[in-house]
C-alpha cells in the first residue's frame, strides 16, 4: 500500500486554512481534473469557508478569480454560506475586509442558515456595526435594479436648472 500524501482537494482546504497562499497557488496551477474548486469537507465546508472562518483574506481573493467557484456554497451544519463565516469572524476589521471581498464577489448578502439568519444577523451587534451597515446597504442594493436610478444629466440640455443654479 503506497502513501500518496494529501490529495489536490485536500491541500486546497489546508491552504486556506492556513493562508498558505503558495500552496494555493500550487494547487491551483495543477491539472484542473486533479481538484474541484467546490469540494468540500464532510461538514460541508468549501475552501472559501475555511478562508473565511480564518481570515484567510489572500485565500479569498484568489479563489474568487477562480471559474465556477461557488460563493454561496452552504454548508451542511448551520447552513452557513462563507459570507455568514466572514460577517461572524472576531475581528470587526477583518470581517468588514473580507466582508467586501466576498460581496464584489458575488457572495448574496440575501441567503439565510437553517436558523433563518442572514450574514447580517450574524455578525455581532456590539462590535461590527461597519460589518452590518455594509451588508445592510449590500443587501439594499441587490433590490435596486440599474434602470430604477435616475440618471442626473449636469449638461443642461433640457433647459431645466439643476439644483445647485
């Protein structure tokens, strides 16, 4: 019986969990057929809910250029996306970052757990009031189509005065 070591999907797990970005890089630079950048764990954890849950933040950046990752992954246990990870981390400026990083994403601010919370319920009201304003206008904004924005013209050429004339 041979030993092979740890497998692709493994080692993308264990980078991010360690913010190891060259063995991320590693992994990523192999045979895609030799990993699958959505595995997860037996809890259903993904390597952007490792990354996230350690704030992993150079993790998250690269595996969001990634194609086909799954931002909203949902785990098995709490139902957390990694966005709930990241809105619940212990430092209210490092969730905030990561926070970002993960909605310019495409992370939905909308998903809720199994306890009908979204990321925004999640993250502590005494210390990451920066986290929930950001998820709260992240989560206004998904509302608001593009074409419901009036678009100001400043070059007058409707012959009305603009507000500051």
């Amino acid at each position: 019986m041979s030993e092979e070591g740890a497998s692709h999907n493994e080692l993308l797990i264990a980078a991010c969990k360690e913010d190891n970005l060259d063995m991320l890089e590693e992994v990523l630079s192999a045979d895609t057929s030799s990993f699958d950048i959505n595995h997860t764990d037996g809890l259903g954890n993904s390597a952007l809910h490792y990354a996230a849950r350690y704030a992993s933040t150079g993790c998250l950046e690269i595996l969001l250029y990634y194609d086909g990752i799954n931002v909203n992954a949902v785990n098995r246990i709490e139902g957390d996306t990694p966005l709930h990870k990241a809105a619940e981390y212990h430092d209210p400026e490092t969730a905030l970052e990561m926070v970002q990083i993960l909605i310019n994403g495409g992370a939905s601010p909308k998903l809720q757990n199994k306890m009908k919370q979204t990321a925004v319920d999640i993250a502590p009201s005494d210390t990451h009031a920066d986290v929930k304003a950001f998820l709260e206008t992240a989560a206004l904004g998904a509302f608001i189509d593009s074409r419901d924005v009036p678009v100001d013209d400043d070059d007058d050429s409707d012959d009305v005065p603009s507000d500051d004339e």
